[in-house]
C-alpha cells in the first residue's frame, strides 16, 4: 500500500493549524488547481467526528467525485478521515499536529489503495502516487500560507 508522508512547519498557532485543515471552504481554497467543490454531506463550516462530506473534482482532467468521513478527531492534535466511496479502492489520511518552538508542525500521512489490481500498481509506478504526493504538498504549502496569515491577526 503506497504511504505519502509530509511535514511542513508552520509559524502558527496548533489551534489555528487544526481548524484550517477541517475547515471546508478552507480545503476549497487550497485544492483550487482541481477546482474542489463540496457536493454533500457537511458543505461548509469545521468537519467533526462522524462528519462526510463529497467532494467532485477535476482530475486528470476528469470530474470525479469522492465520499470521505472523519472517522476519528482529537483536538487540537489529530483527525483522521477514510474514503467511503470514490475512485481509489480505499485511502486513509491522517492528519496530525504538533505544537513546536516557534510553531506548529503539520504532519499528513496518506495511504492509499488503487482500483484494478495490477494495472493499479503499475499506474501508482507511472504517475499516481507523484500526482497524490504533489497534491498534499501543495494543500500543505496552502494551508501555511493561510494559517500564517491567520496567526499574525
């Protein structure tokens, strides 16, 4: 099972952090390259334990849509959310927070199945999991962005 692992610091608060990261229009704002809209479930405000929500989105310049529930939450430090329908087999992501000196140390670890087997894998080899990793660095480098902004007011 492909496992992408990321950490960004950010000179912010572990509280700010955590609510930017569960916050809808937030992922809206960071994931804008696949132009995310939430379709169902919680469409807006701060995901919470129990929470789904689907998200349809363009990618590999197909729309798709994906079903994901919040399975566990620990604030300020952890959320977890599964995917419960979509186009991978299935995908944990953890999201973890870590207060620091200075800061707050944002930790994503993504595991994630493909569909179809062997091609699945081949396909994860070729470009998948580069696409995936890309994708939660540059959600990642948003949400800095965002929670810097947001801990300086």
């Amino acid at each position: 099972m492909p496992t992408i692992k990321h950490k960004q610091f950010v000179k912010a608060p572990i509280e700010i952090c955590f609510d930017l990261a569960r916050n809808v229009e937030t992922h809206l704002m960071t994931t804008a390259k696949t132009k995310e809209k939430a379709v169902g479930g919680v469409t807006h405000g701060l995901l919470k334990e129990g929470d789904s929500v689907t998200w349809e989105a363009a990618h590999f310049a197909i729309r798709q849509k994906l079903t994901a529930k919040v399975i566990y939450m620990q604030q300020p430090t952890e959320f977890v959310d599964i995917m419960v329908e979509g186009a991978f087999k299935s995908f944990t992501h953890t999201h973890r927070f870590v207060e620091v000196k200075d800061g707050t140390l944002m930790i994503d670890i993504f595991e994630y199945k493909s569909p179809f087997g062997p091609l699945g894998i081949i396909a994860d080899k070729l470009f998948l999991y580069r696409y995936m990793e890309s994708f939660i660095i540059n959600r990642a480098i948003e949400l800095k962005k965002l929670a810097e902004i947001k801990g300086r007011a």
